[in-house]
C-alpha cells in the first residue's frame, strides 16, 4: 500500500520524476499538494490523476 501524502522527494521516487521538475510542477499549481510551513507535501493518488489526465 503507498502512502497517500508524500514529500517532494518521495514523489519524485515513486513517479521516476526529477526533483526539480516535481518542485516546478508544485510552484505551476499543476500537483495537489498543501503547505505546512516552507515544505510541500503532495496528495499522491489526486496528483497522479490530476498530472496524467488530459484537464488544464
């Protein structure tokens, strides 16, 4: 079972996406993902949906 809220680092392990491209889709609003101070944490299965379907 995966985690559902994962860092930045964790998505991107799990995605097999570069760090810095999951911290730019966070700054473009393009991932579900909340703020808890200066850190990111992302929705996994909304972004994952919300990244592959083909919605703007």
């Amino acid at each position: 079972m995966t985690k559902e809220i994962v860092s930045i680092r964790e998505f991107a392990e799990m995605t097999n996406i570069k760090e810095y491209v999951v911290r730019r889709l966070v700054k473009e609003n393009k991932l579900v993902f909340f703020m808890s101070g200066s850190r990111a944490y992302i929705n996994y299965p909304l972004s994952v949906k919300k990244l592959w379907s083909n919605e703007q």
